[in-house]
C-alpha cells in the first residue's frame, strides 16, 4: 500500500499572500489536515511514538490561485528521526511535488521493531526533496528569555492573542497560528535590512520562505497572549535565515520556534535575486 492520499483541496484566493502564492500558514494547515486523516487512517498516535518533536517543511515550486492539491502520506524510519511521517504535497494536475513536510518523533527504541511491524504497510525510504537542507534536522532544545534575545540584538517583531478559531480539537493553538505569527513577523526583519520595503516596491521584488522548521516547546491556549521575538542566525550566498521565538506574554515562557530560510524572488522572473555584496555584509552585521 506504501503512501497513502491524505488530501484533496484546493488553493484559495484569500489563502494567497502579496506574491500571489500560498501563504506559508497555509502550507502548514493543509498539512496538518493531512496528517489527521493519515492517523485515522492508519491508527497512529502520539501514544505509541510520543509527542511530534517537529515540523520540517521545504517549499520546491509554487502553488497559485486555483491549484488543485493532493497530499501523500507515510512513514519513513531511514530520516533524520527515529521515525518520520512524510507528507507530500502535489500538484493535482500537473503531478509536481510543491512542498514537502517530516514530522520528526522519537518513540522509545525498544519499540522500534514494533512500530516497523505496525506501520510496514504505510512505509516508504524517505524521498531525497523531503531531506532538510537549510537549517538542521534536530529540534530546537535551547531555553532563551526574551530578555537575554533582546539584549543581544533580537527584536520584538509580533504580537497576537490565541482565539477560538486558532484552536483544534485538543483546544491546544495549531500550526497555523504560530505560523501567521511567524509569516507576520519576518517583514519587520527583512525591514531592518537593505531589503526593506522601499527596495523590494522599487525592484518588483518579493520575501520568500524556502524552508521552515517548526518546534513546540510547550502549548498555547484559548486567550494566550503571545510576542514574537526575531534575530537572523546566518547569512548564505543568496540566502539568510531568520529564527523566530514565540514566547507567551504574561509568564514570558517560550512555546515555539521556527528557523526559517529566506530569499528575495523577482515577482516577473519568478527566479530568486541574487544577494549583492553590499546587502550580505548588513545582514552579517545584524546577526546575533
């Protein structure tokens, strides 16, 4: 049986962002959907595997206004985790992988020989566009104030309330909230740079995520009140990276992560720009 078809929909046109794609939160909430069927379907659970440690998802092509989407799920054991549930997201009529996600878990290794005894039906090698390439594999594990982000040259770039319809069915805030929050806030970093708006209005120019990994660290409810604390991590050729913190306002805990790999896109070309100089030393020098 090997993957099976997790979803069919479909991409709206208020669920495109100012580059007329799919915007990130929603990448995110279509996956998330498909990984409910894929529990229904097959009986997995977080009682046998423990809780998802995260979220990995890499973007290959755009999805526009009116593309049909169909999402393929299964396990993979040869991943960067001890077992990774593999989503992929297509095209429908064209049969192109748009995007890929791994949700990472770490069962207990003495039920690894059960698990591949339960899931064999469902399980796939690991495809090589799922395999993370801008930011490691491993979940965040590190335990930042705002305090000390701040301090060292982070800047406060969002803040949210959770309501009612950011919630699913454990009333816990989904993916798609903290990724609203996070898709918010990487312009007011790209605003602290020579890619600022002025720049990217004059050049017909756009901010594109390639690559995301979201970690939970612990989670938020009904009425939490939330701020998103952001620094860039490291600057590539053509690329540089953003690590979001969401922490929650009123005990200041930390409750997700995000490191995010970000491009320029010409809105014309569709092709990435390629980073000047001059641009990648004031991204150096806003490293913290």
């Amino acid at each position: 049986m090997a993957s099976l078809e997790t979803l069919l929909s479909f991409v709206n046109t208020w669920e495109c962002d100012e580059n007329d794609h799919l915007n990130v939160q929603f990448y995110f909430s279509k996956f998330e959907e498909a990984d409910r069927q894929f529990r229904m379907m097959t009986g997995f659970s977080e009682a046998l595997v423990g809780a998802r440690r995260v979220r990995h998802v890499r973007y290959h092509a755009e999805l526009v206004a009116a593309s049909l989407i169909t999402v393929k799920s299964y396990v993979a054991f040869d991943g960067p985790h001890m077992l990774s549930v593999v989503h992929e997201m297509i095209e429908g009529s064209t049969g192109e992988v748009c995007a890929t996600a791994i949700d990472g878990y770490t069962p207990n290794p003495s039920s690894a020989k059960q698990l591949r005894t339960r899931f064999k039906d469902v399980e796939e090698n690991i495809s090589k566009n799922a395999i993370p390439r801008g930011v490691s594999a491993s979940p965040f594990s590190g335990k930042p104030t705002a305090e000390d982000l701040i301090k060292n040259g982070a800047m406060v770039t969002g803040r949210a309330t959770v309501l009612p319809r950011h919630l699913n069915a454990e009333q816990k805030a989904e993916d798609t909230f903290a990724l609203s929050c996070f898709s918010d806030a990487a312009a007011h970093i790209w605003e602290r740079t020579p890619m600022n708006t002025a720049w990217l209005d004059e050049n017909e120019y756009g901010r594109v995520a390639l690559e995301q990994k979201l970690s939970w660290i612990s989670p938020l409810k009904h009425g939490d009140m939330i701020q998103v604390v952001s620094t860039l991590t490291s600057v590539q050729d053509n690329t540089f990276t953003i690590r979001h913190h969401l922490f929650e306002s009123r005990t200041k805990r930390l409750a997700a992560v995000c490191d995010q790999v970000s491009l320029s896109m010409d809105l014309n070309s569709r092709k990435a720009v390629p980073m000047a100089e001059d641009v990648r030393s004031a991204l150096v020098a806003l490293q913290s």
